[in-house]
C-alpha cells in the first residue's frame, strides 16, 4: 500500500486511543522524565538541522550517544503527523536508564524543536536522507569539540538504529554500535510490510563495506512484529565478513515493552559482546 509509511506503527500503538497528545504534551512528558535529574537541555545546531539533546557528561574518552527513533510520523491510514515529536521516547527512557556518567540523548530532526527547515518529508520518506545524515555527523563534531572525547559508542532504537548504523559508516571514530529493534535494512522493512518505500532514505546495507570494520551488536525482540529478526537476517545478508557482526533475540519482547525495565542488565550484559 503506497500511501502511507507508518501506518503500521500507528495501527499497533495508537489505534486503541481515542486522541493522540499533544505536541505540549509530548513535551511535557519528556520534561517529566528528566524532572529533578542533574541532565542538560541543549539544542544543537547544524547547517542541515538543530538537533534537541539531553546531556550527562564532562570531558572523558568514550562519550555513548542515544538516538531516538522516528517518533510520530503518521496519525491515520492517510494522513501524516504534524509532529514527529514521539509519544512514548523510548530512547530517551534507555538513556535515563544508563548509569553510564558521559552519554548524550539526540532526538531526531523535528522532534522537539521549532526548526523552521521541517518539512513533512523528513519523518516519512527522507527520513534518513543525507541531509538527516548530516545533521549527525556535524553534531557528533560538536560534541567531541565540547568533551574532548576520541570516540562515541552510538546506540539506535528503532529508526534511530539506521540512523546510527549511517552515522557507523561515516566516521572512523565509531568503536561500537548498538541497535534496539533497528530498521537496518528499510528497504526491506517496507517490502515484507508493503508500506511505501523510503525512496529519499539512505539504507544501511548500502554501506556494508565501510560497516565490516564496525564491532556491533543488533537486539531483537522476539515478539517483535514490526522489526523482527528478518530485517537483521536482510541486513547481514550484504556482508562478506560478519566477524564484527553480532546479533541476539529475547524472546519475550515486543517493539516497545522489555527494553526499559531491563535496560541496566541488559546495557551490561551485550557490551561484554563488544
């Protein structure tokens, strides 16, 4: 069906509601969640787009970074959101859940922000365009200038997966990538779903080349009917040499449910994989 590209998520998550929130309240919800902690708000600013960041760190060696995934792209069948400001910040909740001192949250273009460059195409089709690339990879300049950091550890959930699996192939700075429930391969992940294709996307595989250097691992959940383990197995596909490639499956978790409650054991546990 090509007149949509999220329809999919919002059938599964919103169907059930009888309104959607809020851009405000949106925000509010993000505001709770970081409400009496020692995190900074910071919007940063590239030539492409600025980018809302929440911050917990000083000067050190590895700074981890945590993208957040697509957000709100769709609200019906055929009509795309205003807003991709996410209703549930799944990223933002792992990244509060890390008691790692040195990480940063990233939002994704148009989340959180007034930018006024925001047009409806970069939360559906060109939502990991080059030009979205390069809002990253001039952030991730910025905040090595800031912390004084030699490298970034990227951790993606959902769309912000891909996001971070672009951003592996692009720098040489990159010494581990994780995705949770990541759309590695969205050309893929529109095919098996027939929803409309990305067309103004890059898409992970293309790079799978500059990847093989990348130590990373893919998290799955095995209840997972948006992003399941297919999407890993098409993304592996492209890669002649899979030594740096690791992935695993719990068994019990969906798109969204699993991750925060056991994102402590689990950050510990999967960066032994490293």
């Amino acid at each position: 069906m090509k007149s949509f590209s999220l329809f999919l998520f919002v059938v599964l998550f919103f169907s059930a509601c009888s309104s959607i929130a809020t851009v405000e309240e949106r925000v509010t919800t993000s505001n709770e969640l970081i409400k009496k902690r020692q995190i900074k708000k910071e919007i940063l600013h590239t030539n492409s787009f600025s980018l809302y960041s929440l911050q917990k760190a000083s000067s050190c060696n590895t700074l981890r970074v945590y993208i957040e995934g697509d957000g709100l792209s769709w609200v019906s069948r055929t009509r795309v959101s205003n807003n991709p400001t996410p209703i549930n910040p799944l990223a933002m909740k792992l990244f509060l859940k890390d008691t790692s001192s040195c990480k940063i949250y990233l939002a994704r273009p148009c989340q959180y922000t007034n930018d006024i460059r925001c047009e409806k195409k970069h939360w559906t089709s060109h939502r990991y365009s080059k030009e979205v690339l390069s809002s990253y990879l001039s952030t991730l300049d910025l905040l090595k200038e800031k912390f004084l950091n030699k490298e970034f550890e990227l951790i993606g959930y959902s769309g912000g997966g891909a996001i971070a699996t672009l951003i592996s192939a692009k720098r040489e700075d990159i010494s581990f990538l994780l995705t949770v429930a990541g759309n590695i391969d969205h050309k893929y992940w529109t095919q098996k779903h027939n929803i409309s294709s990305l067309y103004g996307s890059l898409n992970p595989p293309q790079f799978a080349k500059s990847l093989e250097k990348i130590k990373q691992v893919h998290l799955i959940g095995g209840k997972d009917t948006i992003i399941d383990s297919s999407i890993f197995n098409s993304y592996n596909f492209y890669f002649k040499d899979t030594s740096n490639i690791k992935h695993t499956i719990l068994k019990e978790f969906t798109h969204q449910k699993g991750w925060e409650e056991n994102w402590t054991e689990i950050i510990d546990k999967y960066y032994h994989m490293k």
